[in-house]
C-alpha cells in the first residue's frame, strides 16, 4: 500500500526536517490545501447540514463502493490484522487511535470495524481533507468522515452531534492524535490529547492500535517499494470515572502513546528513538 503521488521526495525532505527539529505535529506534505479559516469552516458546515440528504446518502455509497473495491484489490492476502480477540468484551462505541502516514491508511482499520461487526468504520479528518481536489478529495469528503478544524463554535456545536451520532450507533471512531500524516514514516510520534479528552467526556474505551509497516520487493514507483501493512490492536484504555477529565485524559495519552512505542519496539526488534535515518520512511530507496 503504497502512495504514489507528486511530492514524495519533497514530504520525506520536510519530514527529516521536522523530526530533527522535534515538531513531531507539523505539516509535511507539500501540496495540502490552502483555505481561508473563514471560507473553510462555511464549506465544512454546508457539507454537515446535507450529511442525510439523497445527494450525499448516494456520494457516500459511491465513496465506500469505491474503497472497499480498492481494499479487495490491494489488500486482500498482503495486509494482515493482530491481536483482535483483545475487542471481543467491548460491546458498545469506542475510539481507536492509529500512526498516521497515508491518507487512505484507515482502510485496514475499516476491515477491523467490518470483521468486529461495527458496520462502517468512521474517522475523524482534518477539515483541509475536504476541499482536496479529485478523486481523494472525493473519497476524502465522503467516506464516513468527521470534519475537524480549530474553531470553537464548530467543535462546541457540529462536530459534538456529528460524533454523538456515530457514538449512538455504536460505531468504532477512528481519530489520530499524531495530528497530521507523514507519509510511511514507521515510528509512532508524541500524540496530541484531544482524542482522549472525548473519551473521558463520553466515557467510551480508547482501542490503541498501531500499524507496522514491511517493505515488499517489487518498485512501483522509482525509488519505492510496496509495503505490506500488518495492523496491531493493542489493549483497551478505559477512562476512570474517579479522576478529573484533564487528569483521565492525560493518563490515557500517555498509556495510549506507551503502547505504541512497546509495539513499535516488539515489532522492529529495535528501541524507539527520534533520530532520522532514511529507514523511518516505509519502502523508501534513496
């Protein structure tokens, strides 16, 4: 699964930049959109309000039709999925976390709401995603997505019934606290503790997850390789009821950022630190 798109060597040069510098929560993909914090949050809402309408009801079928098509065709007997018997006591909604490196890398994580029997997954996005030229910014918009930018009346008012909605349903949620992608890079980074403060808020378990990332011999593009992706479902954080919510949500960033960093240990056979060496970027042949 690999992301063959303008730009590579261009993000792997910000990402090199960025992690020697420690700004593990920067951009780094070069061509991002570009929006008006104004323009941006009209276009988000007029999206939410039409959330039910035909018109969008038939974008979002069309959106899974075509991502479902693209996880059979990529991923059946290349990617792979462990540990899931650690859901099998959760019966209601819960928040997975993920690395994040790749803008259609929760279609593994769409395969895990699937096999748990938790319909369709949905996942929290940057509201940039939305206004994405193309055939990204169309799966982007339209696949079972929650817009999030920064603006307080947004977040105190859409986006809270947007994810009580899916919170009723009982829907696995999918939210990166890494914040933004780095295209395959292989190291869990310092997470952000929004998606904890929701769980404390909503007293719903948080599912750390974390995706291991092997290079695959054949080149489809010049200078990389494939790479098959094995998704680790790690143990559930539960929020305590007894602890305030700044303290419960950051405990539950800590444990949550811990148990990727134990993963990333286990998996590479290797100690976790922040040094770049062009290995970090999955399936890179500089």
């Amino acid at each position: 699964m690999l992301l063959v798109t303008p730009g590579r060597e261009a993000a792997i040069d910000n990402i090199r930049r960025a992690a020697t510098e420690g700004r593990f929560n920067d951009k780094t993909e070069p061509f991002d959109p570009q929006w008006a914090p104004a323009e941006l949050k009209a276009e988000i809402l007029r999206l939410a309000r039409h959330i039910d309408s035909p018109l969008q009801r038939l974008k979002r079928f069309t959106a899974r039709k075509i991502v479902d098509s693209w996880i059979r065709r990529w991923s059946d007997g290349v990617n792979d999925i462990e540990g899931l018997e650690r859901l099998s006591a959760l019966k209601g909604p819960a928040f997975l976390t993920s690395n994040h490196f790749n803008p259609f890398d929760n279609g593994i994580h769409r395969t895990l709401a699937q096999r748990c029997g938790r319909g369709p997954l949905v996942a929290v996005s940057q509201g940039t995603n939305y206004v994405m030229p193309g055939l990204n910014g169309f799966i982007l918009r339209n696949i079972d997505t929650i817009p999030l930018i920064p603006e307080p009346s947004y977040m105190n008012g859409p986006f809270r019934s947007l994810l009580q909605r899916s919170l009723d349903a009982g829907q696995f949620i999918l939210i990166y606290p890494e914040q933004e992608m780095w295209f395959n890079y292989r190291k869990p980074r310092p997470e952000k503790r929004g998606a904890f403060l929701f769980a404390t808020e909503y007293q719903v378990p948080v599912v750390p997850t974390f995706v291991e990332m092997v290079d695959l011999p054949p080149l489809v593009a010049p200078g990389f390789h494939d790479v098959k992706l094995v998704l680790h479902v790690l143990d559930p954080l539960f929020p305590d009821p007894a602890k305030t919510p700044r303290q419960n949500s950051l405990d539950l960033c800590r444990a949550d950022y811990e148990a990727k960093c134990a993963c990333y240990e286990a998996c590479y056979g290797k100690p976790l630190d922040y040094r770049f060496t062009p290995w970090d970027i999955a399936g890179w042949e500089p």
